[in-house]
C-alpha cells in the first residue's frame, strides 16, 4: 500500500502557521499589498488617521434619541452619548474632505490612480475617509489590521484594495510607503502611535520624499500633546515644529493639500 503523499511545504498550513514560518507570513505581508496595488495601478495615496471610536452625527443624535425613549437617560449614559455627539463633527468633515479631494483628482486623473484616500480601514475617522471617496465616485483603500475589538474593515473600501494585517510594522510600512499626504484627526493611542511613527521617520530622514502632515483641531491636540513645549525645552528644535501643520476647518485642510499635491504632481511630471 502506498504512503499518501504529504503536502508541499507551501501548502502545509500548520507549518505556515508554526513559529518557524514567522519570516514567510512577514514577507506575504509585503509581498502580497505589493502586488495587489500595482495590479490596481495606485501610484501614491493620501492618508486620514483617526479613532475608531467616533460615530456619524446622524447614529449619535439617534443614541441620544433612544436613550431618552426607552427612559435610559442616567447621568453617565447621558454624558457620554453627548461627548458622542460633540465628536460626531470630525467624522462629518473627514467624509467631506475625502469627498472633496476625490473630486479634485479624479477631475485629473482618469481612471482615479493618484493622491486616493487610504484609512486604516476600521470604524470611526477611517470609515469617514473612506465613505467620503467612495462617495466622489473614486478609488479608496482599508489598511485593516486584526485586533481583538473595534478593527472590522468598514464597507466602503474597495474590494480589491481591501488588506487584512497581522503585524503592525508591515501594516505601517503601508500605510507610508505610498504616502504624499497625512490627514490626522483627534483620536487615541494609535493615532499617537501612527502621528508620532511619521514625525519620526520625517524627521530622522528615512522619508526622503515631501510630505505634508496635517493634525486637525488645534482645541484637541493642545490639551492631549504640548509639542512646543519640547521646543522650549531643548529635546527637539524649533525647526522641528516646521514638519506639521494644525487646521481647524475642512477649508483650511483642503487649501494646504491641494497646493501641496499640485507640487507633488509637477515634480513627478518632471522627472518622468
């Protein structure tokens, strides 16, 4: 009787999942959005972080509605179903700038392959991104990442520019690579983590190319992070506070990218 045949290595998933493959699953990792953005001919992005947490206006007035119905309107729910509301505003004006500048590039761009807007392709600020592209009608890609909460890819990302992460680093290394833009709305540890990762890579020169980083809200970054004060106190220059730039208003937002991105555009025409 012959022996059945073992699966090929590539083929083995409990090898593939095993600790000894780490460095395959890493690679796939890169390898895989590599080629799934060139198949769909994306040429650079322009990317919202933001949280995950922060609701449409229209499901946060409807939290409030209903807790008042069903008579659930205790201090505490009451508090946090109105800051819900107050936050609603920076998903409202990240669908409108994403729509917006959709608009704009896909009026130079057919088909749309440049400067489209990429989220981490969760909830929150990332589906406003997301929702505003797809509603202008052009391409926009979810960076997703599997974590035990929040993190469901949101249904406006393009299927085929829908990824799935495992490592972070990989995901980030994405997020970046592609990057002419970054969009920065209020959030919590991660958009830190993703705001600070940029600064850095920026700053230490291991991004050679020009980007512009915007953070939006300066009457929410004042009171979660004192970057001036570093400048004050000698840990970082003053030249330093040069790498971004704070907006309060989707007008203001729009009229540092789009001069920005025409820049972006001449340049890569000359170099052609």
């Amino acid at each position: 009787m012959k022996n059945k045949k073992p699966p090929k290595a590539y083929e083995n998933k409990k090898f593939l999942s095993s600790s000894s493959a780490r460095e395959l699953r890493i690679l796939s990792e890169y390898l895989e959005p590599k080629t799934r953005l060139r198949r769909n001919k994306v040429q650079d992005t322009v990317v919202f972080f933001g949280s995950a947490r922060i609701l449409p206006e229209k499901e946060a007035r409807k939290n409030i509605e209903t807790l008042k119905a069903e008579g659930k309107d205790t201090a505490a729910a009451m508090r946090k179903a109105e800051r819900e509301l107050k936050n609603a505003r920076y998903y409202e004006d990240a669908m409108e700038l994403a729509f917006r500048l959709t608009k704009w590039v896909k009026s130079r761009y057919s088909p749309h392959s440049r400067f489209i807007v990429t989220s981490g392709g969760g909830p929150g600020i990332m589906e406003a991104a997301n929702r505003g592209a797809k509603k202008a009608g052009g391409k926009t890609i979810g960076l997703n990442i599997s974590l035990p909460f929040e993190q469901e890819p949101n249904p406006y990302i393009d299927k085929e520019l829908n990824f799935e992460f495992h490592y972070f680093f990989m995901r980030k290394l994405w997020l970046v690579y592609s990057a002419k833009a970054f969009v920065i709305f209020p959030g919590g540890f991660g958009t830190l983590d993703e705001f600070m990762e940029v600064l850095t890579l920026i700053h230490t020169g291991k991004v050679r190319k020009e980007l512009k980083v915007i953070l939006y809200d300066s009457a929410f970054w004042d009171q979660v992070i004192n970057i001036p004060k570093l400048a004050e106190l000698g840990t970082i220059s003053e030249s330093d506070l040069k790498l971004f730039t704070v907006c309060n208003s989707v007008e203001e937002m729009e009229q540092e990218l789009i001069p920005h991105l025409k820049k972006v555009e001449k340049k890569s025409r000359l170099l052609r």
